[in-house]
C-alpha cells in the first residue's frame, strides 16, 4: 500500500508529539516566476526570486579547511581550467542584458532589463570583496542590449534597446566604490546608426602615444545584422576600421595581444528560428584585416569571454532551440584551440560581464542574465528566468588543466549519490555524465524494494556499496558494478527494535573489521551488526535522553573515525559526542546554536564538519571545536547560494566542501576560501529523473580510480 512519506522534520516531530511535546518549525521559500515581454534588442523569458540577500560570514577557519593546501594546478597540457563560484551575495533584483565595466576593483552595472521587460536607467557599483551594492548616477534614458565602456574618467553606454534600437552614447562620471553624489547621465553622441545586441572590448594603450582604444563588435539596428567594427578613444566620436566576415548580434567579444576576437553570435535567418555560429572571428585593428580562427563546439549567442592568465575563456550563452548553457571553454589563440575549461554552477546568457585585474590574477565576473531552458548534464541551478546570481571566474587551483578529462571538476574518479526521492542510487564520472544507475532494468532491486536510500557508501575497494534505506528500515550491501544484492539486514517497510530490526537506519557503515556499525535513529541507539547478522555491541539503551554514556538522543550520526572510534551526533538535544567501540564516551559537546547537527566529520585533530539540517530558516554548513567554537561557517540568507536541508557535508581532498542540498535537489561543491557555490549538479529547486535531476539527494561518496574513498579512508 503506498503511503505518504514523511520528511525528517515531521517524523521528528511525530515522535516528540509521543512524548507530549511540541515543535513547531515555520520554512517558506517564495518563488515568482514572471515572463518578460519582447524587446527590439532581443526577446527574454524570465523569472525572479524575491528574497533579499545577506553575505555569508567570512572564514576564519585554519589554511586547511579553507583549500589553501590544494594540489597545483598542472600546465603541461594546456592553459588553467577555471573555477566558476556563485558568489553568496547578489543584485538587489533579477536583472538582464545589462552592460558591465570593472571600475578599479568593483564593478559598474549600467541598464538591463526586468522580468516585465521594461527597460532601466539604473546604475549600481558593486564591490565584488563584500558584496556591497550601491545605487549610483542613473543614466538620461533607460536602455538594455547595450555594451559599456569606461574611457578615462567617464563611463559610456553605447547604442542598446529603450525599447527601440538607438543610436545614443549615453554617458556618466565612472562612479567611484561606493558612489559619490548622483548626478544623472547625459547624450553625450551618436553612434554612426542605431545598434543594440553590440559588445565592446578595449586594447590597452601601447605606450607609444596610441590612447586606450575601445572596439565596438557586433549589432542590429531593428532590421539588418551589422558587420562594420568601430573604434573610438574618447566615446563620442566612432570610425569603422574593419568588417566581419560574418554579421552577428549577441557575441562574446574580448581583446588579447591587441587584436579582438568575437566568439560566436547569432546570425541572420531566413527563417522564423533564431540562428547561431560556431565561428571565432579576430579583428587585427592595425591591418584593419579580420579573419575566421577557429571554431566553438557549438553554435551558441549571448556568452561572455574573459581574458585570464593570458587565456581567453567563453563561458554560458544560449543554443538556436533556447537552452542555456553552463560549459565554459578556453581559447589559446597562439595555437587556436577551444578546450573544455568547466562549467558554471548556473546556466546563463545574456548577462552584463566584466574583467577585474590582469594576468592569473585576474577575475571575471557574470552579473545576472538569464535562463530559457536547460537539458542533460550540461545543465544546473535555476530552471529558468531572469537572475540575481553574480557569478566569478578565476584559475582552478584543483581542477587540471583545460582539455584535460573532467577539466574544472571538484572531485576525482566517480561520485555516488543516494538520490533518496528517486529510490536510485546514481553514478557520475567527472564530465557529469551518468555512468551507472541502480536499480535497472538489469539490476534489480532488493527483495522488499528500494525505498528511501539515505547514506551510501562504496566499500571493499570500491567494488561494492552499502546503503541504508532509513523509511525501509533496512541496510543493502549491493556489488558494485555487478548490482548484485551481497547482504541485507532488516524487515523491509517494517520497523523495531528486536533483534533483526531497525528503525530508521541512518548512516551505515562497513569498519574495516567486517563489523558494520550504523545509527539506529528512532531506536537511539547505535548498533554493531557482524557479517552474519548478529548484534555484537550497542551504544545507547533505547532511551531518548543525553545521559552519556548511558543513552543517546535520536542519533543520525555514527562517523567511523582514525582512531577507531565512532563521532556521533544527537539530533534531540544538539549534542555531539566521541564514542569508543565499546560505549566509552571520549567527550561530548552541546552545540548550542545548532538546531538539527547532521552526520560529523573529523578534519583535523580538533576540528569538525557538519551541517545544521534544520535551522528554523535556511541550512548551513559548519566547521566546529570540541569546545563549541564555530571557526567557519557557511550562512547564506537567501537566493541561489542559500541551502535548504543539506544532510550531509565532507571535505574533498583539494579542501572543498560537497554538500547535500536535499531540499533544493541538488548536490553542491563549496568553496570555503571564497564562499561560494563553485560546482553543482541538480536544477535548484526543481526534481527530476533525467539526466542532470535529482529530488532530495541524500548521501554521496567518491571512489577514487585506486580504489580508495578520500572522504571515508577509516571504512572497510
């Protein structure tokens, strides 16, 4: 018979209502979708959350938990990959088809256009170190589909839709971070004929009396592409200096060695169906020559380029059929190679974007754009619409180099996840691609079912898996990748305490002694079960109280640790506790500030991850001391960085943090150096079975190709 299922918070609460007690927890998450109408610069699609946005506490924790000691990023095969991380601030409103300039070390966000489809005057600067926002002088006219650039000591906004294509320069003084006194923009001249859907990229001055030269690339004036290349020193006035091969709107523009190249776009169509190329084109402003360098894997428009260590990176953009795309690619133009580079942890186009600083300190920024459609495993974060994400862009310091397999992953080898709303358990390679998928068609489940995977974890080797099925009340030992059933321990959909039983099993795990040891939550209790199904030791009598070492309360957590000993996490309570094997309690700490401690991991001799599964608004992850100390912690507030129930965090190798976000649907990799969310696989907030998908992941693991599980080294 099927049965509604219970999230943890409601069984939660079923059994404290059994002992006469009451929890209320209150979560909303509010989200509004709004479509945009169609403007001359181009037709959007688009949605907006409207939460506001609060700044993650800074890290204070020690260089090993903040990635400081990762590998170094290989150069023997090609230039870096590149870590895109979504920053956990962002704009005050979704916002796109905005122009964006650096302004020393912020940002100028100039324009745009609204999920209504209305057009904006708004200047804003952005300081990228706090994520402060501030409004600044606004343009004479709203406009969106425009390029910007800064010229000595003012700002100019070139050509764009308002809602018509026009030809106005529009200009401000370049605001300082944060603004002074604002004092509205003027017309400050005209374009040779109007021009939106343009890009603009700048060749520095050479030294040699030749000004800063900015370069105005791609366009449409309402009814024809235009392929003439302008130039222009002082923003008013603008002569052609050269021709595209190929006329298009929309391409991702950017300068390197004094030549500027335009990578992709859309081009005209006799049909109703927009079109795109796949073409990189070069404009050689001494020779007043352009030429086609090669080629992008695919037809795409509506990207962003970035120059970076010398390297020129194209990063989202959109294909002719509307998906939106998270690839990023890497253009080396002394051998006019496109590589794989990574991916964006949000599918984007159309957004404003920006370089701040030069060589392989440089950072790219991606502010707001939007989203069409997604599809397969090229896809993640928001479904669709307009967004408020701000996205950066730097050298991977783990993630190999570009071209290599898996360029930009955060992980090596395979990853596991326990997508527990899907009743599967799913395997991914470093591209994202789906290696293997259990139960299948030739892999069937277990007898009783496959309900409700929680934890999994590859063993032996890696040649099997251990999951709990925690609504199940049962524990699998499945080969890997035969999916052959080795053991099970349990009465499927049956609960108790007897012996033979569980109830709500909850991180299992095989000890490299043959003994499983896993956290009988609903029974408080944790159970030592041998290969033949006997019970050889317990922590705990069965009793929901924090009488240590005599009971524990409603534990989740039973993480096996170096020493031998089990970290165990009381979810009644907020306790966290060091357990020998046999019941000896090591130590014990009240976390006081967290509501619902979830699945402990050991980092350091003294210090330990975790998330707060529950917290009364979002969920966050933590890092804490045997004293209560709270290090690091990562809190964001609202928006696509917030994390809703994430179960599980442990610590990549190269000193990243993948969670589980269960409740967004997603699985995320976090930077704690920076953070941000700089890798993710699931739409937020959206389930699925396809690939790219998930509903409520709530376990993973990573096998590396020897064999070993770098998160869970101290396992069987």
């Amino acid at each position: 018979m099927d049965r509604a299922r219970p999230t943890r918070e409601q069984r939660r609460a079923q059994r404290q209502r059994r002992r006469a007690t009451t929890i209320a927890v209150l979560v909303v998450l509010v989200v509004t979708g709004v479509a945009i109408a169609s403007c001359s610069g181009g037709s959007s699609n688009t949605s907006a959350t409207s939460t506001s946005s609060t700044a993650a506490q800074p890290n204070s924790g020690p260089a090993n938990s903040t990635g400081k000691n990762r590998a170094a990023t290989s150069r023997r095969s090609g230039p870096p990959s590149i870590e895109a991380g979504i920053e956990p601030w962002q704009l005050a409103a979704p916002l796109s088809r905005e122009s964006v300039v650096a302004n020393g070390t912020g940002l100028t966000v100039l324009g745009g256009i609204t999920p209504a489809g209305t057009s904006v005057s708004t200047v804003s600067t952005v300081a990228p170190a706090n994520g402060s926002i501030a409004p600044a002088s606004p343009l004479a006219t709203p406009v969106h589909d425009a390029a910007a650039v800064a010229l000595g000591k003012r700002t100019y906004v070139l050509g764009g839709g308002s809602p018509d294509t026009v030809a106005a320069v529009q200009s401000i003084a370049t605001p300082t971070v944060p603004p002074g006194a604002a004092i509205t923009g003027t017309v400050s001249g005209q374009l040779p004929q109007p021009r939106s859907d343009l890009a603009v990229a700048t060749v520095p001055s050479t030294g040699s009396g030749h000004p800063p030269t900015a370069y105005v690339v791609g366009g449409y004036d309402g009814t024809t592409y235009l392929p003439q290349v302008l130039a222009t020193t002082n923003g008013t006035q603008y002569t052609s200096v050269a021709s595209l091969k190929v006329a298009v709107r929309y391409p991702a523009v950017a300068a390197l060695g004094g030549k500027v190249y335009a990578f992709g776009g859309q081009i005209a169509s006799p049909g109703v169906a927009a079109a795109a190329t796949t073409d990189i084109q070069r404009v050689d402003p001494v020779t007043h020559q352009t030429a086609v360098v090669g080629h992008l894997p695919q037809a795409l428009y509506g990207a962003a380029a970035f120059v970076i260590g010398g390297t020129i990176y194209v990063a989202g953009g959109q294909v002719p059929n509307g998906i939106t795309l998270t690839q990023i690619y890497a253009f080396a133009p002394s051998s006019g190679k496109v590589l794989p580079a990574g991916w964006l942890p949000q599918a984007d186009a159309f957004a404003g974007y920006a370089t701040i600083g030069t060589g392989a300190k440089a950072v790219g920024y991606l502010v707001g754009g939007e989203v069409t459609s997604q599809s397969g495993n090229d896809q993640a974060g928001v479904a669709s619409g307009s967004l408020r994400s701000v996205i950066s862009l730097r050298p991977s310091p783990y993630g190999g180099p570009s071209g290599s397999a898996g360029a930009g992953a955060p992980y090596a080898g395979t990853l596991l996840i326990a997508d527990r709303g899907n009743n599967r358990l799913i395997a991914l390679d470093t591209a994202r691609n789906t290696t293997w998928q259990y139960p299948s068609a030739t892999m069937p489940p277990p007898p009783g079912g496959f309900y409700f995977p929680d934890d999994s974890f590859f063993i032996r080797g890696g040649t099997g898996i251990i999951s709990n099925q925690e609504d199940n009340h049962t524990i699998v030992e499945i080969g890997y990748p035969s999916g052959k059933i080795l053991w099970q321990y349990g009465h499927p959909g049956r609960s108790g305490a007897a012996q033979g039983y569980l109830n709500q099993p909850d991180d299992a795990y095989l000890l490299k002694s043959g003994i499983i040891t896993v956290a009988d939550a609903s029974n408080n209790r944790i159970l030592f079960i041998s290969p033949q199904g006997q019970v050889t030791g317990q922590i705990g009598n069965g009793v929901d109280a924090h009488v240590p070492p005599t009971s524990i309360a409603y534990p989740n957590g039973d993480t096996p640790l170096a020493n031998g000993n089990l970290l165990v996490s009381e979810i009644d309570g907020s306790w966290v506790d060091e357990y020998t094997q046999a019941g000896k309690l090591v130590w014990t700490v009240h976390m006081t500030s967290v509501n619902y401690p979830s699945d402990p991991q050991q980092l350091a001799s003294n210090l330990y991850l975790m998330t707060d599964y529950d917290p009364p608004a979002e969920g966050r992850v933590l890092e804490f001391t045997r004293q209560g100390q709270i290090p690091w912690i990562y809190d964001v507030t609202s928006g696509d960085a917030m994390l809703k129930k994430p179960s599980l965090a442990e610590r990549l190798p190269n000193g990243l943090i993948m969670v589980n976000d269960d409740y967004r649907n997603r699985v995320v990799v976090i930077d704690p150096a920076t953070d941000s969310i700089v890798w993710q696989y699931g739409i937020t907030d959206v389930s699925g079975t396809v690939p790219g998908m998930l509903s409520i992941p709530d376990g993973f693991d990573n096998l590396l190709a020897n064999g070993t599980t770098p998160t869970h080294p101290e396992t069987g």
